[in-house]
C-alpha cells in the first residue's frame, strides 16, 4: 500500500521559501508511471493545483504561481519537494502531496494527509 | 486553463435520498474527469475516474457519468457517512483545475 507523508515547518516568514517534502513509502518513487503532485488548499476554500513532476525529472507548473514554484525529486531518497518563494499570507494553506496514475485513472489516486503551513511574521 | 464549475455549491439531502452533483468543463476534455470526496480535516479520496469508472473500493451508490463538457455525479442513495464536500478534477490536459466544491449536508 503506497502511502505519502508530508513534512516541513509549519510556519514560514513572509517574503521567505515555503519548503515542504513529500516522503513515498510502500514503493518506488522511480517505478510506474506516475507525476508526483503538489495540490494545496486555504481554511475553508477548494483545492488548487501546484504542479507536478515525473521520475524523469519532467515538470508542469499551474501557471499563477509558476514564477515562484519549484518541484524536485531525489529518487535515492524516494521523496520528492515543493519550493514555493516568496510567499505571503495568501500561501497559508494546507499543501498536499499526490500521486497521478498516468497507465489506467489519470487521477490522484493516492494522497498525504496534508501539511498546514502558515505565512506570518 | 480549463475551467470548471460545479453546481449547486451547495445542497442540503436526507439519508436514502438520491443526489446529483453537476460538473461542467470550459472546453472539452472528452472524460478525462474525476470525481473526489472530501471530509473535513482530511485529504480528498478519489471516487470515480474517467467520468465513469469506479475507483477501487469506493462503494457502488456511487456514479459517474458525461463527456466532452457536461458531467454528472450520482449517490443512488445517500448514507450518513456520505456528508462531505465533493470536487470534480480534469486530467485533460496540465494545469490540472479543480471544481470549487459541492458541500452535501444534512437536511
């Protein structure tokens, strides 16, 4: 059973790097064909999507933050990371981890539990 | 970016009701759409895929049906457990774009 966990500090300075990882267990990062996915979502609104990476390092990024995002991947670990610079009050949210299945659903079939991380000073 | 509206926002059903959920994408994205639940203080759990097909272990009230830009979530017969807030999602093409959400309450 494929489980992910986020981790990171829960609260980021404004103007400073929101650093978030997401730990894969239960199989490889590396195996399959999957995106590994960052979605986040503010205190009582709906989901947004960040962007995603593939094992080959590919990347897409939603175009609203794409100047300010970036998402790797370190195989060895089997975790892949989301940057997000500077952030302000309006990146407080709860961020999530996924995994897109890319052969069959083409869904986010597999999710953390989610990280909430607020921006104040 | 494909946009995607859902309606109602919002709807308020009894246990044993049947409930319909609309999905509709700015432009076509033949049935690449998704279907998830969420529950407050928990990530999303993928209900349906392709429009239609039933994610593994998720119970069979559940349905989904469209394609190109009109799609419909179905609960045959709502059960306490199913009060929760419901999102649809296109895998059509990148940035992937959610639904704003329709919350189901109790009436």
């Amino acid at each position: 059973q494929v489980q992910l966990q986020e981790s990171g500090p829960g609260l980021v300075k404004p103007s400073q790097t929101l650093s978030l990882t997401c730990t894969v267990s239960g199989g490889s990062i590396s195996s399959g064909s999957y995106f590994w996915t960052w979605i986040r979502q503010p205190a009582g609104k709906g989901l947004e999507w960040i962007g995603r990476i593939y094992t080959s390092g590919t990347t897409n990024y939603n175009p609203s933050l794409k100047s300010r995002v970036t998402i790797s991947i370190d195989t060895s670990k089997n975790h892949f990371s989301l940057n997000l610079s500077s952030v302000t009050a309006a990146d407080t949210a709860v961020y999530y981890c996924a995994r897109e299945e890319q052969q069959d659903s083409v869904a986010l079939d597999y999710w953390g539990q989610g990280a909430l991380v607020t921006v104040s000073s | 970016d494909i946009q995607m509206t859902q309606s109602p926002s919002s709807l308020s059903a009894s246990v044993g009701d049947r409930v319909t959920i609309s999905c509709r994408a700015s432009q076509s994205i033949i049935t690449f759409l998704n279907w998830y639940q969420q529950k407050p203080g928990k990530a999303p759990v993928l209900l349906i895929y392709g429009a239609s097909s039933l994610q593994s272990g998720v119970p069979s009230r559940f349905s989904g049906s469209g394609s190109g830009t009109d799609f419909t979530l179905t609960i045959s017969s709502l059960r306490r457990e199913d009060f929760a807030t419901y999102y649809c999602q296109q895998s059509f093409s990148s940035p992937r774009t959610f639904g704003l959400g329709t919350t189901v309450e109790v009436k």
